[in-house]
C-alpha cells in the first residue's frame, strides 16, 4: 500500500504497508477539521484492520489525508491530536469506485462514530455513537494500559489578591500594562480535563484581556482609551470602572518583514502529545503564512543546543516544513545555551523596521546549566537591548514551569501564551500574529489619581505582579509591558464611595495636606488616567491623560469584563468575592455575549458551568 498525503507542507510516514492487491482498489480520502470547521494539520491517523496497523500518516497544512489501494474490508480509522478528543471512525470498503471524501471532525469533548463508507453510495451513513470519555478527554476506546500517574511538579508563583487603598493616603494606583493570555487557556485545560486549577493559576487580568472588546480606534496617537463605570456586581455598595486601551491594527498585507527563530524545548519532558508534537503542528500552520520577505530559523535545545534550521527565506516551505517533521525530543534541558544561540541568529539577521523575534516553546522545565529564575531573566534582560524581543509559547501539564515563562516573557519585551490545542495555537501564530508578533508601543504604564471627593477607597482587580511605585510612572529606564498592533488590554478598579468603606482601616487627618479640598476644582471627575508610552525605536516616553466623569456610562464591556472577574474570583476563593456567585457569573456574561463571532465568550459561559459543577460536587465531598 501507499500512503499519499497531498499538500504545500507535508508531514507523512509509513509504519506499516498493505501487501499487493490484484486490480484497482479504493483510496480513502478526507479533511481532518475542528469544531468551527478549520482544517487541522498535524493530525496523526492511523488504519488498522483487527489488531494490525496498516498506515500511519499525519495531515499536512491542509489538514488533507489520502489513503490509495484499500482492499474490500473491514477497518477502523482513528485520528488524535493533543487537545482534541481521539476519533474512531469503523469503515467498510467495498470494491469499485471511490467512496465520498471523508469529514473528520475533532471535538473538545464530544462522541466518536462508527460509520460505514460504501462504494455505491456517496453518503456516510452512521451506525452508532459511543460517549465514553475519560476525565482527560480521550475516547475510552482508545485507552492502552493503566499508567502510573506522575506527581505534579508544576509551578505557579504565589498570587495575593490587591487590597483596598484608601485615597487619602494613597491617592495614585501606578501600574504596567499585562497583555499575556496564558493563565486563561491554562485554565480551560485544567477545566476541560475536568479539574479545578490552582488559585495560583489564576491571575484574573489574563483571564480578562484573553477576550476582544468594543473600543474605540485611536486617534493621533498609537494608543487610544475608553473608560466606563457601573455598579459593581458582586458588592451592591461599589462601582466598578474600566479602562480599556486599543492600539492602532494594522493591514496584515502590510506587516513588517518578519525575522523570526523558533527556540524549541526538545529535551525528553517534550516528548508527550500536547508538548513537542503540538508545537510541530502550530509551526505548519505558521509556516503557510510565511512570505518570501520573511526568515525563520530553528533552534533546539536539549543537553545540548543546536540548529535545527538555519535562516531560511518563507518562500522555502517545503524545505521549512521538513525540518519540523524531524525534530525529536529527548534528553535533559539546557535552555541558556538554546538561548544564546538563538538571539545570535537573530541579530545576524536583524531587520531594521521588521520584526525581530525569538519564539521560545517549552515546558519550562530548565535542568541543566543555568536554571535559576533571576539568572535567566538577567540573560533575557541582557539581550533584548539588541532589539530582538522575546515571545514565550508553553505547553505541557504535569511538569509545567509557569512562574519561569512569564518572567522570560516579560524580560524579554514579549507576550507569553499557553497552548492548550491546536486551534489556540492558530489563533495566537495566524489570526492574531500582528498582535503578539508586531509591537506597536512599548514600555506602557498606567497611573490612575483618584478624586477623593467621590472615591474613597479603591481596588486594583489583578496586576499583582504589575504594580510599580507612583515614581516609577516618570522612569524611562523601568520596564513596563509592550502592545501588539491591534491588542486591547483592560483594566477594572473595585472603588468605593465616600462613607461606604467598612473594610479597610482609616488614617489620621493629614495636616498639612488635604487632598479633598484640592478636588473641588474638578467636582464631576470620579479618575484622570494617565498614559505612558514609548515608540517601538523609542527610549523616551510619551505621556497623555483622559479624565472619567463620575457619571460614565456602564456598556457590554464593563458587564463582561464584570463576568470574567467575577469567575477568576471564584476559582481563587477571593477574599474579595463578597455576593460573587457562579449563576450571576453566568446571567452577567450571557447578557453581554454580543455577536461573539470567534465563539471565545460562549466557550467561557461553558467553562463557568463546568467549574460551577466541579465546586458543588468538591463541597458536597467535603460535608460528607
């Protein structure tokens, strides 16, 4: 038998072959696709009649497969991809023509079919469905032997939820901007796998700013704001205010030239499905969108670091698509030497005006030569002087590093994602690349001065470990957070008003200061929100400020930025939660769904649902 996959970028193998057949016999042909019908590369099928594997074959860029020569016969075919359910599909193959083009079709959580293909009818008639699944997901169907389970050496840095401030001692909240997304598709793996994440897990301004809001474009100035404030949901005594920042997108036929080099993890805790085989998939599809102006290098790292492909023009597709199906994973992890390398690469080929990038992709489980943390943030903080910025892909489960990749991400000037499946991993790499790959402003930092006549006390929801000094505001040399071209970031502020603060302690009257007097000459402004910004080739800042009327109107973006809050909240047990409450979750997000025409705000109405079940049944485990 042979296997054809027919495709720009193929990745395909034989393991077993079919003996010769008399005659013609059928192909079996088909898409693989997920569940908003986008093809899937990567996919890797397999034929089996009985106990034995006939071919094994992975789909393309295309994500098309073709098998020639399939003699009359029972078989089953079944698909698999980290993050999706395995498929099985029974098929029957009579003699003769062809049968119709195969949908198959990889759901998070769904049944597998059982199906006939017939030569003499174009349709694929269903026989029956089973809906066994196992708390990970997978077809029982497709279960193998009982593995002992690993203990969790997963790592998340402690989190302590901001408290109230009260005004009249600290009148300016200062902090710098966030517009990472990886605890959010973190959080739906742990949710989807049917477990509840750590609190640690949670930081809630991802949870938040993984979604796209209504703001308004900017004008005149890279970066444009849009406030509004409304009740609180889960304390009827306080406002919530949001402030929301949208930079200038721009026209993907436009985006500079792109200078990439992937630094791949292939050390041996790769090699599970959702680690190293995801990453090789997300690279097809990348690898599609390349143009001949464009370079992509790789380098992997492992006891050793090495190149696996050195800066080769994206109109060489083929050739870029070959190195990626021969990369392996094996070994113990030096990561420092990968990185080394790698900023060499791309300081070699460094664009001036493009996009000089190094994409790093790994666990982050550093075992070998530098593995401290902070020396590793020195290193990235030592090479992102040369202009090549620094994005952090992670996947993984059971070993994986977060506290490490958010702090290479933010050293090295980039944006830090989880992959959870391949369809995240189109999202950040294609639909979304101006956003993570072109920085339309850098080093941005916010400072909110609150009016004391009309806030009292006030509270930052999230940005943890964003928070900076009041004087950090003016410091060109302190780091802050960078925004892609067309990315949103989101702030809420908890505030309370005057004569409603039960919670947080008073102070002595100030005597030689007093800062309600001074709010007089702006009676109807609850906030002034001051911007901080550099250009990308910039090392001084511009500033701006917006000034909030008290009186802002509350919109959809508030009510369902309201809605993610309220759920990190949850999931973390805040001490701040007050009247939080999973049913009001799900009512506020529903009601500001909107067009929602990527389907991200009704997964997150599913996910609520999920935890709310997952929290009944551990409270009702611990009564009993």
């Amino acid at each position: 038998m042979r296997v054809l996959v027919r495709s720009l970028v193929v990745c395909a193998f034989v393991v077993a072959t079919l003996g010769a057949l008399e005659g013609a016999a059928p192909s079996l042909r088909g898409t693989v696709t997920d569940p908003a019908g986008g093809v899937l590369p990567g996919v890797t099928l397999e034929l089996k009649s009985g106990d034995r594997t006939l071919a094994t074959l992975v789909t393309g860029a295309d994500g098309r497969f073709a098998i020639d020569n399939v003699a009359p016969g029972d078989y089953v075919l079944t698909a698999r991809l980290a993050g999706f359910v395995t498929f099985s599909r029974r098929i029957h193959v009579f003699a003769g023509a062809d049968p119709a083009p195969l949908d198959v079709r990889l759901e998070i959580g769904g049944v597998s079919e059982t199906v006939t293909v017939a030569a003499e009818s174009p349709s694929i008639q269903t026989y029956a469905g089973s809906t066994a699944r196992t708390r990970r997901g997978r077809s029982a169907a497709a279960e193998g032997p009982v593995v002992p389970v690993r203990p969790s050496t997963a790592r998340y840095d402690p989190i302590a939820d901001n408290g109230f401030r009260r005004v009249s001692a600290e009148p300016l909240s200062t902090f710098s901007i966030d517009v990472d997304t990886a605890s959010y598709t973190n959080v739906r793996r742990f949710l989807n796998a049917g477990t509840l994440p750590p609190p640690d897990a949670v930081r809630i301004e991802e949870l938040i700013n993984y979604f796209h809001f209504d703001y308004a474009a900017p004008e005149g100035r890279p970066i444009g704001v849009t406030t509004e404030v409304g009740p609180c949901p889960w304390n009827d005594r306080h406002q919530l205010a949001l402030i929301g920042l949208q930079s200038r997108a721009i026209d993907l036929a436009s985006t500079p030239p792109r200078n990439l080099v992937f630094l791949l993890d292939v050390s041996g805790s790769m090699q599970p499905q959702n680690r190293l085989p995801l990453i090789q998939s997300a690279m097809l599809l990348l690898t599609d969108t390349l143009r001949r102006e464009d370079s992509v290098a790789i380098v992997v790292y492992a006891g050793a670091s090495g190149i696996a492909l050195p800066a080769t023009p994206g109109s060489r597709k083929e050739e870029i698509a070959r190195a990626i199906a021969e990369l392996r994973a094996g070994g113990s992890t030096n990561g420092a030497a990968g990185i080394r390398l790698a900023y060499s690469i791309a300081e070699r080929q460094f664009v001036t005006g493009g996009i000089n990038r190094v994409i790093l992709a790994t666990d982050g489980d550093f075992n070998v030569g530098v593995t401290s943390p902070g020396d590793l943030v020195r290193l990235i903080e030592e090479k992102r002087r040369s202009g090549v910025f620094l994005s952090v892909l992670g996947v993984g489960d059971d070993n994986y590093q977060d506290a490490t990749m958010e702090k290479l991400a933010d050293a090295g000037n980039g944006n830090y994602a989880y992959l959870d499946t391949l369809a995240e991993a189109r999202r950040v790499l294609v639909r979304e690349a101006s956003a993570t790959l072109v920085t339309a402003a850098k080093d941005v930092k916010l400072q909110v001065e609150f009016n004391p006549r009309h806030v009292e006390s006030y509270r930052l929801i999230g940005y943890e470990d964003r928070v900076l000094a009041s004087e950090d505001f003016r410091d060109d040399r302190k780091d802050a957070g960078d925004m892609g071209a067309g990315h949103a970031v989101t702030a809420l502020y908890e505030i309370v008003p005057p004569g409603r603060d039960r919670r947080t302690p008073a102070v002595d009257p100030l005597k030689y200061q007093q800062p309600a007097a001074l709010a007089e000459a702006n009676p109807g402004e609850l906030m002034t929100v001051k911007v901080r910004y550099k250009a990308p080739d910039a090392d001084d800042s511009t500033p701006f400020s917006v000034p909030v009327r008290a009186s802002a109107a509350a919109g959809p973006n508030l009510r369902f930025a309201a809605a993610v809050a309220e759920f990190g909240m949850l999931l973390r047990d805040s001490r701040y939660k007050a009247n939080a409450s999973w049913a009001q979750t799900e009512e506020l997000a529903g009601g500001a769904r909107g067009a929602d025409a990527d389907g991200y705000r009704a997964e997150f109405i599913r996910l609520v649902g999920l935890a709310s079940q997952m929290k009944r049944h551990r409270s009702a485990t611990l009564e009993r």
